[in-house]
C-alpha cells in the first residue's frame, strides 16, 4: 500500500481513491484539503452524514463516520472493512465502555490488526504491530509571556499583548507545575481530576484517555519526538519534496493519516 500510495503521482487523494474501492475520508470534497477534488466520489462514497443524510464526508462531528469514534462505527455498520485509527481506540468503546446505541454490542474480539509484515493479530498486540508511532498529544507554548488588559465594564474586549521572552527556567519551572498536578489530580484523584469526562463534557482540558505527562528535552529537535517511521512517511508524503509537478494538489490524506493512525483495525 505504502509504495502505491507513494508513488512519482504526487495526487495523493487520487492515489487513495484508486487503491481503495470505496471510502469514508471525510474533508475530500472540501477544496481547502482537496483543491481539485481529486477522488472526492470514491473518498466520499461510504460516507453516510448525520441522522438526516446531512454534511456528508464533512470534517465535522455531524458526519458520523468522522474521527477515531466515527471510523470505528463505519465497521461496525458494516460499511467499511478497513480503518485507519489510533490503537486506543477500540479499547475506549469497545466491551461496554461505550453506552451509545452502536456502540454497545462492540465486542474487541471481533477486531484484528493487520501488520505491515503480513500478519493478522488481535488487538491487543498493537505495540509489535502498527503502522507508526507518535505521541498522542502534545502540550506546547509561545515563547513570550502575554499580558491579558480585561476592561472591568461588560461587552468590553479583551486585549492581548506580548511580553519578554520566556527564558528556559520558566519553561522548566512550568512543564515541572503540569506534570506535578497531573500527578497529584490524576485517575486517582478524589478532589479534581485532570484527566477525564466533566460534568458529562468530554476531552475538557486533554483527551479523556490521557493519563500523565512526559517531559521532553527543551532544548530537544521535533525529531527526537517522532519516530523514524513517521518522520519517513511524513517526509515521503509531503507534496514540496514530490518529484511530480503535479504538486498543488491535496497536501496528501496519508500524511494526514499518518498523524492519527497507530495501527490498522480489519473487522472480522
């Protein structure tokens, strides 16, 4: 799939279209991520819309096979046989974690990963089989300190200017402030919980699944985050270095797959 996908073709959308039969990639009719629509029929067509066949292969929550979730349903519906999706996925919703109609039948015993050697494991072995790895999120800053000026009067503006730099103590000192809270206010956490649904709202402050921090080195490269993997497909799918003229075409969905998926799920 990699050597199709990344072929001299720098059309990656149509690219896509022509390996897949038929998909559900919401955003392929959008021009702002496919300029020329290239493919937009196939990319679209298992895409189903809201309750009332609404945004359809929009990028928004009211296409119901959009994101890590949406994927997951487009399987279980039977209208997909592949998905590109973070390991933790089938996890989070699967076994009656999830008590949204669907969802609650899903069973993670009726999923497999597909390798990119050629095997066929069950879920639960995503650390030996995935398509790349990459942090979940990250927590990042400016590099200068903003002076907030809120008028005390109503219906006002709130104004924000830059300050000095921040210098490298301040950044230690608030990486050190997150990861310490995370610890104090974590799963365990009787008082406030950092992580996790509140008052019903889901994915607040951090994803709901997050549970720590990790520091990284401040004065580290992006590059000592990603891994080799990623950065090769990242790389391989960026449309500038694209030996193809064709390169003002989409900014590449594999690429954009590449920063979601951790591994491949097979319905079984």
């Amino acid at each position: 799939m990699e050597k199709k996908m990344m072929s001299d073709n720098c059309d990656r959308a149509l690219a896509m279209a022509e390996f897949f039969n038929g998909s559900c990639a919401p955003g392929a009719n959008d021009s702002r991520y496919n300029p020329h629509h290239a493919g937009a029929a196939s990319l679209c067509r298992l895409c189903v819309g809201d309750d009332m066949g609404r945004s359809r292969c929009a990028p928004i929550a009211q296409e119901r096979y959009f994101g890590h979730l949406g994927v997951l349903r487009c399987l279980q519906e039977g209208h997909g046989d592949v998905a590109f999706t973070k390991h933790s996925t089938i996890f989070q919703y699967a076994d009656g974690k999830s008590q949204v109609p669907w969802a609650r039948d899903l069973r993670s015993s009726n999923f497999r990963l597909l390798c990119t050697d050629g095997r066929i494991v069950p879920v639960s072995d995503f650390k030996s089989c995935h398509l790349a790895q990459i942090p979940g999120r990250m927590v990042g800053g400016t590099l200068c300190r903003l002076h907030l000026w809120m008028p005390c009067e109503e219906n006002t503006t709130l104004f924000i200017t830059m300050g000095k730099k921040i210098d490298q103590g301040d950044r230690v000192n608030i990486a050190r402030m997150l990861t310490n809270a995370a610890k104090m206010f974590g799963q365990n956490s009787t008082l406030f919980r950092m992580f996790g649904t509140y008052h019903g709202s889901a994915d607040v402050l951090f994803k709901d699944n997050t549970n720590g921090f990790k520091l990284v080195s401040i004065k580290g490269d992006y590059k000592e985050v990603f891994t080799s993997r990623f950065l090769h497909i990242m790389e391989r799918s960026d449309p500038h270095k694209c030996i193809n003229s064709a390169t003002d075409s989409m900014p590449s969905f594999l690429a954009l797959l590449a920063s979601l998926i951790i591994s491949y799920l097979l319905f079984n």
